[in-house]
C-alpha cells in the first residue's frame, strides 16, 4: 500500500517537473542562441584538440587526418623552439605579475592619499588613456620612440641604436611597454578595494597618532591583501597564455627579436597562419590548454583556501 | 607635522603629474609627428613640438584615401554590429540564468562557466571558422568569434539583475499576463541601464580596438578595418625593408610617416573624445571584470 502511494507520488512529482520546465519554455528559448553559440565557438574546437596527435591533411579535414601518435610533440620538443617559447611566456608574466601588482598598488595607495578630490578625479582619468589603445597604436607609438633615424630615443640621446635588431634590450623594452600599458588598469581595480577600507580603521590609527607610512602598512596594505592575493592567482592561472599582440605587434614581428619575443601563442600563429605547420602548432596549443586549464583548477584551489569570497566557483 | 603633510602631499602629486605625463606624452609623440611637415620630420626625426607644423597628412588623408574612409566604415560597422548583437546574446542568457526558479539553472551556469576553465585554443578554433563554417574573407569573420567574448560579462549582467531586482517585482509583471520577453525588456532592462552601458562600452571598445579576427581570417582589403590597415602597413614597410634588394630602386611608394601616424591618430580619436564622459562606466567594468574576468 504504501509503496504504491509512494510510486503514484514519484509519477506526480515527475509530470510535475515536465510541467515546470514547459512553463518556462520562454526562458529556455531565451537561452538558446547563447548556447548554440558557446557550442559552437567554445565546446566543438576542444574536440579539434585531436589535431594534436594527428598528421593533419587539409584534404581529409581533422576526422580524416591520420593518427601520428606523440610525433608532433616530439618534433616540438625536439626544437629549441620549445624551450623558448615556454621560457619566454613564462618568465615575461611572473615579471609582469610582479612589476605590474606593485607599481598598481603604489598608485592606488597614493590616489587614497591624496585629499584634493578634483586632482584625483583627473589623475584617474589619465591613467586609464594606455589601456584604451589597441596594441598595433601602441607598436606605433614604439616606433616613434625606437625609430633608428628619426626615432625619438635615438634623436634626443644622439645614438644610433638599432633596436628592432638588438634582442638584448627587449625584455626591458616589453616590461615597460606592458606596464604601460596595463597599470591603469589594475590600480582602478586596486584603488576600488582601498575605498573599501572601513574609514574607522583609518581614524584609530590616526588617534593612535600613527605616521602616514604607519597608517598604508597597518592598514591599506592588510586591507588589499584579499584583493593581491586573489588577483596574483588568478595571474597565475594565467601564465601559459599571454598578450599576443604585445609580443606580435610591437617588436613588430623583426626576426633578430625571435628569441625574446617568441611567447606560446606567438608561436601557435606564426606555426598555423604563416609557415603552415598545423603539426607542431596543434601541438603547443594542446600543451597550452592542459597546462593552463591545471593551472587555473589550481589556483582557484589555492583562492579558496586563503579566501572564500573571491573564490571563482 | 602639518608640515610634513604638506609636503607629502606635494611630493604625490608630482608623482601623479609625472605618471600621468608618461600616460599621455607618448600619444602626444604620434600626434604632434602627424602634424608635422614631412621634410622635417625626415631631417629632425620625431619631436614633440613641430619645427614646421602642418596640415598636409590630414589634407592628403582626407582627400585621397578612400581606403581610409572605407576601413573607418568598417571599423563602425562591426562596432555598432558585434555590439548590439553581443549585448542581445548576453542579456539573454544572463535574464534566465538569474531566475532562482529556474530548473536546472545550476548546471547552465556550469556550462557558460566551463568556457572560461578551458578551451581548444587558436588552432582548433581557426580550423572551425575556416574550414568547417568558411567564415574567412567575409563580414562575419569580424563579428562573430568576439560574440559573448569573455563568459564573465554574462556573470556580471546575471547578478546584477539578481541582486538589484526584486523578484516580486517580476512576479507581479507575471500575474498581469506580461510574457518573459516583455519583463526583460519593460522592466528588468529599464531598471539595469548603467550596467547596460558598462557592457556596450566594454564590447565596444573591443570591435573597435580588434585587429586579431582580421589577422587571422581576411586577408581581402575590402573588408579592412582601420585597425587592420594599421597593422597591414607595418607588414608592408617590414616586407619592403626586408626585401628592399628585390625592388631594386627604392622609389616604393610608401605611406610617409607622418600619414601613418595620421591614420593612427585617427583610429584613436573616437575612444578619447567618448571616454572622459564615460569613464566612471568604464571604471565600473574594470572593477568588476577585472577581479573575475
């Protein structure tokens, strides 16, 4: 008896949901253009992952392609090429993580500091200017300054430094250029953290009669701490990848530069688009996505442990 | 001690005058080279004042380029374009994905947010939009692989309306018969309208400011956007400096410096005459893109 009530209920609850989820058909169909769209640009070409392990013919498309096994990575890593281009992306954004976080938090700290509003109002808008440009403007603008004959260096200094051609000044060149270019950037987001700061931490310190510099340690800086940390991870996560366009556009793709400038995804193109090596290029990419995808699990672990709130899912 | 105040005060603010120098000075560099007369900018290089200011880059741009006036065309064609079909597919999805009381809404989230975890990459990408969906060398190729580019807009859009809109308020719109469709668009979108434009100004600058989609899949000068005619003088400048032995004389025409500079100048222009307006909108995608995105 009772497990019949039991079934006749389960029979309920079921035509229950089927009719809860025809009632909102309309939402379901409101869905349905962005899923055919994330099907399309973001699920069905990590099955064109295969391409990886494949010899890939144009004529028999991906699925047609004959299976080679780890011969693309061998022939990857077999390169001095691999090492480079892991070498260079690598080392670039855990340069760029570090010059990048600590030149923004000064800036936010500063812009705290200052007690004239309309001054601050102003200073955050200009800061904001470089992240506006597109890359190939900001390898314009390089040009000016790096031009051998009429560049501006070069005129002001009265050398006649060829620096499309000389890689040993580059990675300076690309850390100034991406800080640049992205300072703005992280010092709103740390300066919208530090208007946070509960005021009244700011006053006890002031009646504990705590200096200026007493007052950003003690305070400013324990309070952005969630915020550093968070945002370094999330970096982390993210050191597989970088700004091709920093590394394509501004050395302005000069040969000599090559070994400095070559990052993974500078790598991936140049293999797909201009020299035709889908092989090797399938299999840097694939080496990308693994390594980025293990990287962002864990440094969401690692948000998640230090803090809950910022956790990414 | 008020002193000492004082001068603390000054000494940041010349920090902040100096850094917003750095900001702006070298924009100023390709400004000022483009008002420059051509013969002095060969013999003095780039400066920031002109020796001889001129107006000859701007007049030759506006009266012989048509490629420039078409690439400009095309530059506002896939902003407006991408723009408005982007905010379409995004608020969309975000309006459903905010209903606590939508059935399965949990892994529909989980879906949308796996594409930020991981992805096929460039090569499977490209072979796809090439290949399978022959996008290349036609408009749709500078649309559509930035439609929905970043999963964490919808994020945003999607707790924006569940935190700033009451669901009672959605309720009531309900029980006077209003269809889903009408509720987004009479009442959840009217009342979401600064987050609205964070959105359409963050994916706008994008379309505006893209040169990869045009990199990877045109290569037909028709379809330049004024990014990609940027990029594609360089390209020649190298390929000519490169191979100048080829050409034998060196009377290639060229586009001067100055024109260049001029055609950039141009690109830029629209963002910086817009954005002091709008900059606390673009303060607020920052802020929130930027922590999660």
């Amino acid at each position: 008896m009772s497990n019949m009530v039991k079934s006749k209920k389960n029979v309920n609850s079921y035509k229950f949901q089927e009719r809860k989820i025809l009632r909102y058909w309309q939402l379901y169909l409101m869905l349905l253009p962005g899923t055919l769209y994330l099907i399309i640009n973001n699920y069905l070409p990590i099955g064109g992952l295969v391409l990886a392990f494949k010899q890939y013919d144009y004529q028999k498309g991906i699925w047609g392609s004959v299976w080679n096994g780890l011969n693309n990575f061998k022939f990857l890593f077999s390169t001095k090429d691999a090492y480079l281009m892991i070498r260079n992306t690598l080392g670039y954004n855990f340069i760029f993580i570090i010059t990048g976080t600590i030149f923004a938090i000064v800036v936010a700290i500063i812009l705290n500091e200052i007690k004239k509003t309309l001054p601050k109002k102003i200073y955050q808008i200009f800061i904001l200017i470089p992240y506006l440009i597109s890359m190939v403007v900001v390898s314009y603008i390089a040009y000016a300054f790096l031009a051998t004959d009429s560049g501006f260096i070069n005129n002001t200094m009265g050398t006649k430094t060829n620096w499309y051609m000389s890689p040993k000044y580059w990675p300076y060149i690309l850390v100034i250029v991406n800080l640049w270019k992205s300072f703005g950037y992280n010092s709103i987001i740390y300066y919208a953290t530090v208007i946070g700061i509960d005021s009244s931490l700011y006053e006890a310190a002031v009646v504990d009669g705590a200096s200026r510099l007493q007052r950003i340690w003690n305070v400013t800086l324990p309070g952005l701490r969630p915020t550093i940390i968070t945002l370094t991870l999330l970096a982390v996560g993210r050191v597989f990848y970088s700004d091709f366009g920093l590394f394509y556009q501004v050395p302005q793709n000069s040969g000599l530069l090559y070994d400095v400038t070559t990052t993974i995804d500078v790598y991936v193109y140049k293999g797909l688009i201009v020299l035709n090596d889908v092989g090797r290029s399938a299999a840097a990419g694939f080496f990308q996505s693994i390594c980025g995808f293990i990287l962002v699990l864990g440094a969401n672990f690692a948000v998640s442990k230090l803090d809950k709130d910022n956790v990414l899912f | 001690m008020v002193e000492r105040d004082r001068l603390q005060q000054i000494l940041m603010h010349v920090f902040m005058i100096l850094l917003i120098l750095c900001c702006v000075l070298p924009f100023l560099l390709m400004v000022s080279a483009s008002f420059t007369e051509e013969a002095t900018l060969a013999r003095n290089g780039y400066q920031f004042i002109p020796e001889a200011f001129s107006l000859e880059t701007y007049n030759y741009i506006f009266r012989s380029a048509s490629t420039i006036f078409r690439g400009y065309g095309m530059t506002i064609f896939i902003t407006v374009v991408g723009t408005l079909i982007n905010l379409m597919l995004t608020i969309l999805f975000a309006y459903p994905l905010s209903r606590k009381d939508l059935p399965f809404r949990s892994g529909i989230s989980f879906f949308l947010f796996f594409t930020m975890l991981f992805n096929g990459g460039l090569v499977p990408t490209y072979m796809m939009y090439a290949n399978t969906l022959h996008i290349k060398n036609t408009i749709w190729a500078l649309i559509v692989p930035s439609l929905m580019m970043n999963a964490f807009y919808v994020i945003m859009m999607r707790s924006f309306f569940s935190s700033s809109i009451p669901d009672a308020l959605i309720e009531a719109a309900k029980l006077d018969g209003a269809s889903e469709l009408r509720v987004l668009s009479k009442i959840i979108l009217p009342l979401s309208k600064p987050m609205v434009v964070t959105l359409v100004l963050m994916v706008g600058l994008n379309y505006w400011n893209d040169w990869m989609n045009g990199l990877y899949y045109v290569s037909d000068q028709n379809l330049y956007t004024i990014q990609m005619i940027l990029n594609n003088m360089i390209n020649n400048i190298n390929f000519l400096a490169k191979n100048a032995s080829l050409f034998g004389a060196t009377k290639v025409d060229l586009p001067t410096i100055g024109i260049r500079m001029g055609i950039a100048v141009i690109a830029v222009l629209p963002v910086m005459i817009i954005y002091p307006f709008l900059q606390k909108y673009f303060v607020k995608g920052i802020v929130i893109g930027g922590v999660k995105g």
